[in-house]
C-alpha cells in the first residue's frame, strides 16, 4: 500500500479510530493534572467553533476520571478583542476558549485571559514547538496553550513544470526565470505563479502573504518593542517592490487564480496552506501536484513562512480557573486528541511527540513541518485587524501606481503608529 493511500484511509477513517483514545491514551494523558478531590460539583464550559471530535472524546475521558466535573462544549465563534471583553465583563464568558493566536496575548495583557503559569504551565511547555509558545507569551507570562498549527509553503503543478523543462525554484530569481518557459512551453494564458496582491479584498490574506516577502527580505512588521511600525524599513520597501516586480514582469496572474490553479489551469505555482493537502494530494485531485519550501528571496535570510496557530485559554472571569486549566493541559498535551483533530482538518500539531506519529511522516507532511519549524509569527496588539487593513491597503496603492511602494508604506505606517501609541501596546515575544 503506498503511502498516500494509506494516508487517505487513515484520513477517512479518523472519525473511527476517535473512540479508541478512550482506552488508548497513555496514564500520562490521562492523568495529567491533579484535579479537585473535593467532590464538590464543578461545571465548565467551553467555546470552540471547530468541527472538532476529538475534543468531544477529550471530554468524555477526563469527566471518566472526574466524576464531579461536567464539560459543556459550546459552539461559538472564536474569542477575539471584539467579543470576549464585553462577555468577561458582563459575566457571561465561558471557563475556556478557543482563539487565533493574534488574540491571545493582547486579551491575556488587557485581563480578560489568566497567566497560566500560575497553574504549572511552564512545566509542559517544553512539549510545545518553541514558536508556538512563543507566540502566546509575554513577560514571562502564558495566556493560552497551543494545539492545532499551520503554514504556508510553494504549491507547484509539476506537469507544468515538466513541460516547461524548468525545476521548483529554490529562490526568487528562479521563480521569475520560470515564467518564459512556462509561457511559451505550456500557454501564454499561463503564469508562473498566482497572488493576492493584484485585486482587492481578503486584506487578512493579502497582508499575509506579504508578510513573507517580508520576512524573507530581513524586515519586521513592528518594532522590537510593538510601539510602532517597522514593515516601511528599507527591506519592506523591497519586499513591496518585488511584489511590484512580479506584475510588471507578468509573472503572476492579472487576478488571484486559486480555484484555477486547483484545477490545474492557469498558474504553476501557488503560495497556500496546510489545509490544502487533501486537495493536492487526495484522490480526486485535478494535476500532479508538489509540495515545498518557499523560495528564498534575499541571500543569507531564511523563506520565512507564517505562523497559524489555534490556541485555548482560561477566561479572567471563570470561576474554576484551576480546574479549567487542568482540563486544558489534559487536552492539549495529549498527543492522541492532538493528532486526530490534525488528521480529520489537515493541521500541524503543535506538540513535538505528535509531530512524530507514522501518519506525519510523508513527503508532503515533512515539507510543512520542515516550514513549520522556522514560520514567524504576527505581533498580537490591540486592534491586528485594522493594522491588516491598513498594509492591504498601502499594496493595493502601490500595485495600481497611486502611489510608490515607499510612499504607500510610510503612509500606512503613520496610521499604524497612531493605533498602536493611542492604544496599550503588548508584545508575543517569549
């Protein structure tokens, strides 16, 4: 049995395997916090907005081993610094909630999440990938704990690249060789490579994306200290130029082409995520698809790629903060829930011992967890969402020519300075 076979069995059959962890998880998972022996009856509740089974088995094994607590699980949308707030302050939020990493430390640092540490979490932090706990840290303080992860990295049709006789591109410059021959060899209605940077719209993806153009040239979205802009230094100003080139040059395509490129039209290549995989390498995929690193843009700096990260944290306002935690360490050390959830939605887990489980140990699954353990992760501050918008904005200013890449930086810079210095400012670096 080949092993993307496999991979799709194992796949479809997770749902399955799930009532195993029940009998199949090691005493370590099972029993990992001390939970409250006073009987008393304690009631938490949880907000997930994930089709998430193997938090439904996490629960029914713990409240197995702690009769005296119950475990609801509501479905809710992911906790932000638009919802939770009002919620901790009305007394209406849940124990434990589940969130993007952008939110944590600025809700942990506003008082609407708990320090974890205060219940033993830098024990097990040593378990997590660094940048994951990272991310979710501040002043020796942690506002939430890791689980499902992903990233970005090249997706490539290789009978494109077969006919156009041309290699995936290691770096930028070969990217940007490639698109002649794949012209003239496979269409001239192909393009090398397809972006969000060209329309408008989706300003969370676009800025993403130039984040790693970003990155891969030297430059920082904020200052060290996250009290102002850094992303219209010099390497940004660079990375938006590149970006610049790319339309210039016709290498990428008028308009984002991502259901194209899918079908296996249009473009070659693709920056995308994790959550891709089955469709690039299941059954009814559309072109012989690949998977690799990012291509390096700038010598001696690393392809970057970005941090996703869903995370769980305990509310300022519960009032079984202890109990919570324990429930919370239980599920998201536990390499087995960890690995289902990663199994049914195409994530990376964030633990190290589940990243060593035989179904992560394909080709495609060692390109990500490969890019994985070096993607950078966005700054959580107050108001992210409009610092987003505002760098979508300043590349749809300078792809349409309104303004140079330096003049659309600096502008939304200015504005991004004042967000940041009229707000309290935090920072996720450990």
């Amino acid at each position: 049995m080949t092993s993307k076979v496999r991979r799709f069995l194992a796949g479809a059959a997770a749902a399955c395997l799930l009532p195993a962890f029940l009998s199949g998880c090691s005493g370590q998972e099972q029993q990992q916090g001390a939970a409250s022996e006073s009987g008393e009856k304690i009631t938490l509740t949880i907000w997930d907005n994930q089709d998430n089974r193997a938090l439904g088995y996490a629960v029914n094994a713990y409240t197995l081993e702690h009769p005296n607590v119950e475990i609801k699980v509501v479905n809710h949308a992911k906790a932000t610094m638009e919802n939770l707030p009002d919620e901790v302050d009305a007394g209406t939020a849940p124990d434990i909630v589940g969130m993007d990493q952008v939110y944590a430390v600025s809700l942990g640092n506003a008082g609407y999440l708990a320090d974890l540490t205060e219940y033993g979490a830098q024990n097990i932090t040593d378990r997590f990938l660094s940048s994951c706990i990272d991310s979710l840290s501040y002043s020796d303080k942690l506002y939430a704990l890791p689980f499902d992860a992903n990233t970005i990295t090249l997706l490539y049709n290789q009978d494109m690249l077969d006919k156009a006789g041309v290699a995936v591109p290691q770096t930028f410059d070969e990217l940007m060789a490639a698109d002649e021959a794949i012209k003239s060899k496979v269409g001239s209605n192909t393009y090398a490579f397809t972006a969000p940077f060209y329309q408008t719209g989706n300003d969370n993806w676009k800025s993403f994306n130039f984040c790693f153009f970003l990155w891969g040239m030297g430059g920082e979205l904020l200052s060290d200290d996250l009290t102002e802009a850094a992303f219209n230094s010099d390497s940004g100003v660079e990375a938006l130029e590149k970006i610049l080139e790319l339309k210039e040059k016709s290498i990428v395509s008028a308009t984002y082409q991502e259901g194209d490129f899918l079908n296996g039209r249009s473009a070659a290549m693709m920056y995308n995520g994790t959550w891709q995989l089955k469709t690039i390498t299941g059954l009814d995929k559309k072109a012989n698809f690949g998977m690799a690193l990012l291509p390096q843009l700038k010598e001696g700096v690393k392809a970057y790629s970005g941090l996703g990260l869903n995370c769980y944290g305990v509310t300022s306002s519960s009032k079984a903060k202890e109990q919570a935690y324990d429930f919370l360490q239980f599920y998201c050390s536990g390499a087995n829930y960890q690995t289902a959830y990663c199994q049914q939605n195409n994530m990376l887990p964030s633990l190290k011992e589940a990243q060593e489980d035989d179904y992560f140990q394909d080709e495609e699954w060692q390109v990500m967890l490969e890019q994985l353990s070096f993607a950078k992760y966005r700054p959580s501050v107050p108001g992210w969402e409009k610092i987003e918008q505002m760098i979508s904005k300043a590349i749809d200013e300078a792809v349409s020519g309104s303004k140079t890449a330096k003049q659309a930086l600096d502008d939304a810079a200015s504005q991004v300075n004042e967000l940041l210095q009229g707000e309290e400012t935090v920072s996720s670096a450990g």
